[in-house]
C-alpha cells in the first residue's frame, strides 16, 4: 500500500477554540483545516486567500485565518492576490522551483554519517 502524502492537520491556536474546543467555532475551524491537509501548496495559499476574500468586513481577519490554518500573514495576502488578479500565463505543473524545498533526507544522512566518522 503507498504512503500517503497527506499533510498532518494543523490545530487551530485562536482563543475561541481554546477556550470552548467543542464549540460551533471550533467545529468551523477543525473543518477548515481538514480541508488545507488535502491541498497542495499553492493550492492551501490560494484557499486562505479565499477565505480572507470572502470575511473581508472583519478586522483583522488576516492575523485569525494565520491563526487557524497556520499559514503567515504574507502567504496569505499573496493567495488573496492571486484569488483577486488570476494570470493568464500557463504555467508548468511544479508546485516549487527545480531545486526549492527542504534536502532529500538521504542526503542529510549521508552528509551526518560522513561527518561522524572518526579520521584514519
């Protein structure tokens, strides 16, 4: 059976989930983050940005939507950018530029064992 490369769900940090974790609130905010587990990178800053369009009457909706999903402030201004403004470019299906993300683990291993050897 694969592995499955669903990212963990994220738990809510506002003061609302904390103080009533069984509440109608809470309930919205678990949802929403069962939601960004799903969703690939892009795709979570453009879901943030969304429902940041959407709540936008509130104040400082940005900070509670950081709050809730975890995201920063600038990620999800930048979804909400491109909510509002779509390019028309088409671009290739990578998420990440060749060579952007963390270092393969394997690399990381071999570089600890290497430097864990003792000299001859």
């Amino acid at each position: 059976m694969p592995k499955s490369k669903r990212r963990p769900m994220y738990r809510c940090k506002c003061i609302a989930c904390h103080r009533h974790p069984y509440g109608t609130t809470a309930q919205q905010h678990r949802a929403i983050n069962r939601v960004m587990a799903t969703l690939d990178e892009k795709n979570r800053r453009r879901f943030a940005g969304l429902l940041a369009i959407q709540a936008e009457h509130q104040m400082r909706i940005i900070s509670l939507i950081s709050q809730i999903t975890g995201l920063s402030r600038n990620t999800i201004y930048r979804g909400q950018r491109e909510i509002e403004r779509p390019t028309s470019k088409r671009r290739s299906r990578r998420i990440r530029a060749p060579g952007g993300g963390r270092p393969l683990t394997e690399k990381n291993a071999l570089g600890f064992l290497m430097r864990s050897m003792p000299y001859s």
